[in-house]
C-alpha cells in the first residue's frame, strides 16, 4: 500500500495545459460554479470547526479577484475550476468581515488532520503558491517588478531589457532514521515540547544527491556514519515551501556526538520503547512527532517493521 502524508493527495487535476490560455481562464474566473478559497496572512478560510474548506462563488469575491492576487489549483472531477486567493493586502478590516462572519482564517496545520483527505493537499497547494508570489514581487536578476502568469505558475520581469521568466520554487530536504538493528537514531531540538525526540534533517545542498544529503546531514548532527539510504515516501510542506524526502539509512558507527547547534540531543531508541510511545504508554520518556509529520510515518514504519 502506498503511503499518503498529510498534505500529499491532493484531488484536483492541476491542468497544467489550460494555464496559458487567457480566454478559457477569463471565462472559469467568470463561472457561477467556479469555486474559491480565500487566504488570509496565509491561513485558508475554513468553516468555523476548521472541518472544511471555505470555498466561495467567484461571485462573492469578484471586487477582490481583480486586484488581488490568485492561482488556479485546478479542476474537480466535474471540470469545475478552484482559485486560491491571497487577501493579505487588504488592509480594510470591513471588508473582510463577511468572510469571518462565514468561517475562520486558520493556520493550516492546526487543522489539517481535521479536513476530509485531499483538501489539505489542496490548501498546501495553494498556501505554497501563494507564499511564492507574495515573496518574488521583484526580478531576481534585475530588480524591477515582475507580474504573475500562467494561472500563477509563473512569474515574468515587466523590464524589457531583462524579461526573466521566474516558476515557483520547491525546497528538497531530506528526512531520515539512521537505523541499526532494533534501535533507530532520533534526536531533539531545543524548541521541541519536552520529552518529544524526531527524525533529523536537513536542507539538500546544491550538487548533491538525496543518499549524499542523508549521509551529510546524520553524519554533522550526529555524528553517525551511515551507508545505504532507503526512499520512503515524501511530504509537501509548505513553510514555506519545502518537500520532505523521508528515508531510512544503515548506521555503520554507534558513537553520538552532536554538533550543539541544531540539535539538544540524539540518541538511539529501541523498537520496543517507540512502540510502547506509539500506543500511549506512559513512563517511556520519549514522545513521537504527531501524526502530520512524516517523521512520524517513518517511525511508525520502523516500528511495525519487526
Ligand atoms: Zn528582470
């Protein structure tokens, strides 16, 4: 069975090819049935519980949809077209209240676990979309402003001279297990809730591979020498706009020693204690990552493993 993380799976066909063509996107921003989601500060509208999607008719944002920026997340089953909206600009409390008056602006990954399957792939879809734009407004190599295109997969410098096409940015970070026999190495940052011990991981550097990144970063925070790496599934995360690479990867030494800057701890677990964390026993010690997180997935994985 293949794995799903939280905010992968998302339902929507992206329509990649309808993305250039003007017309057929005038005439889906113009459908009664087209639908929209708000985003305000970067958090989606959803319905008060923060069990649903605060979708909206073109209709009800019309006066927003032609100043403020939006992106096409795609089409549903039915070909009905679905926008994400950035209303961060809007600086008018006013006229944001009939969109509080309906629902919430909530911080996606309070309410992740809440939403059916595949709305939060969605959400993450357009959160991290919408984050790009709201963080590239200018030429990256010239400095003058740039201008969405392509339904908002791209962005183009408006300086002649220059004209530079600019496409939304995806972040490769490894996630890993070193493992060795029944004891898998995680480790704890100072920031974490007390008790709570994770994966490690690290950015993918420029010139790297994935197995290469793994080894690095085990070896820098850990001090761990590890040898083959294992994929295991990957995760959309975007904050702002990452993709986690889970894997698991052999240990070839034992001796921890920690670099003291991004990790307080790492030390080595058993199967059995993770498993008795797992199911909530009290007096282990060691508290896992919540269910959203894929390093929550590859422990579970390890876990039932035996
Ligand atoms: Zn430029």
């Amino acid at each position: 069975m293949s794995i799903v993380n939280t905010f992968a799976g998302g339902p929507l066909d992206r329509a990649s090819e309808r993305r250039t063509d003007a017309d057929w996107l005038a005439a889906q921003l113009a459908s009664p049935q087209s639908r929209v989601v708000p985003f305000f500060r970067m958090q989606p509208l959803v319905s008060p519980g923060g069990h649903a999607v605060g979708w909206l008719s073109t209709a009800e944002v019309a006066e927003f949809l032609a100043e403020q920026p939006h992106i096409l997340l795609g089409l549903d089953e039915a070909g009905v077209a679905h926008f994400a909206l950035d209303l961060s600009a809007v600086e008018d409390a006013p006229s944001l209240e009939p969109f509080r008056a309906a629902g919430r602006f909530m911080d996606l990954r309070a309410i992740a676990l809440r939403l059916p399957a595949g709305d939060p792939a969605t959400l993450a879809t357009g959160k991290a979309m919408l984050d790009w734009h709201a963080r590239h407004r200018f030429c990256a190599v010239c400095g003058n402003p740039t201008e969405m295109r392509m339904a908002g997969y791209m962005r183009k410098c408006l300086n002649a001279d220059c004209n530079a096409d600019h496409f939304p940015r995806t972040d490769p970070v490894v996630i890993m297990l070193a493992v060795r026999g029944d004891e898998a190495l995680v480790g704890r940052q100072k920031t974490f809730p007390s008790g709570m011990y994770s994966a490690l991981a690290g950015f993918v550097e420029p010139g790297e591979t994935i197995e290469e990144a793994v080894r690095r970063e085990i070896l820098e925070e850990a001090g761990i020498r590890v040898g083959a790496v294992r994929y295991h599934s990957t995760q959309p995360w975007p904050w702002p706009s990452s993709l986690m690479i889970g894997c698991f990867a052999d240990a070839e030494t034992t001796e921890i020693q920690i670099d003291g800057q991004e990790l307080e701890e790492a030390r080595w677990v058993s199967r059995n204690l993770l498993a008795a964390s797992y199911r909530g026993e009290p007096g282990t010690g060691v508290l896992l990552p919540p269910p959203m997180a894929i390093a929550h997935q590859l422990l579970k994985t390890f876990i039932e493993a035996q």
